[in-house]
C-alpha cells in the first residue's frame, strides 16, 4: 500500500538546484506536521526540513539558507526546493512525518546526486 511517493531528484552539478515533491495518497489526510529526510550512504536517515501548520519551517544547520521546504494541502504535496547543492547533498530523499509516533510507510525515495 503506496501511502508516499517522492519525485523530483536527480543528477545536477554543484551550485544546481532540484525541486522534490512528494505526494501523500488521496485517501489520507495530509498530516499537520511533515518533513524531508535524507540518507546517504552508509549514513543514517537524517531530517532536514519540516513543516508544521501555522509554524514556521525549520531546517537542519547543513541545509540552512539553501533548501526550502513547502506544502499545498489542496494536493496533498509536500516540496523541497533544494538551491546551491553541494556533494555532500546526495542522498535519497524521502519524506514522512515529523514530531509524531505515527508514521506514512516509507516511500522509495528520490535520488539526488550532486556530481561536476
């Protein structure tokens, strides 16, 4: 049962910009609290930008200044416009829910590869 899916990645050189989205089934009602996460290899899944209604958003310290995350509850879409990526950006991106026990099944994520 497909509850995620995530689009958008790809390969750009450093300095590109890429602009993920990730879609939340129809039939579930988009949750107040999302968020990106990344994980690259051999590394851990980490968080990098959540969104929260009625909050403003908030980013890991990596991200900072470079990545924006949005959401249209009219779509049940949740993006993350990522700007002067760097290498150290490449990871499969996958988003879900943030400061919550309830969690969306995880998703097949999106491949970002940041490479000259």
């Amino acid at each position: 049962q497909v509850q995620v899916v995530e689009s958008g990645g790809g390969l750009v050189q450093p300095g590109g910009s890429l602009r993920l989205s990730c879609a939340v089934a129809e039939h579930i009602y988009m949750p107040a609290a999302m968020g990106w996460y990344r994980q690259a290899p051999g590394k851990q899944r980490e968080l990098v930008a959540g969104i929260t209604q009625g909050r403003a958003p908030n980013y890991a310290d990596s991200v900072k200044g470079r990545f924006t995350i949005s959401r249209d509850n009219a779509k049940n879409t949740v993006y993350l416009q990522m700007d002067s990526l760097k290498p150290e950006d490449t990871a499969i991106y996958y988003c879900n829910t943030i400061n919550s026990p309830v969690r969306l099944l995880w998703g097949q994520g999106t491949q970002v590869t940041v490479s000259s």
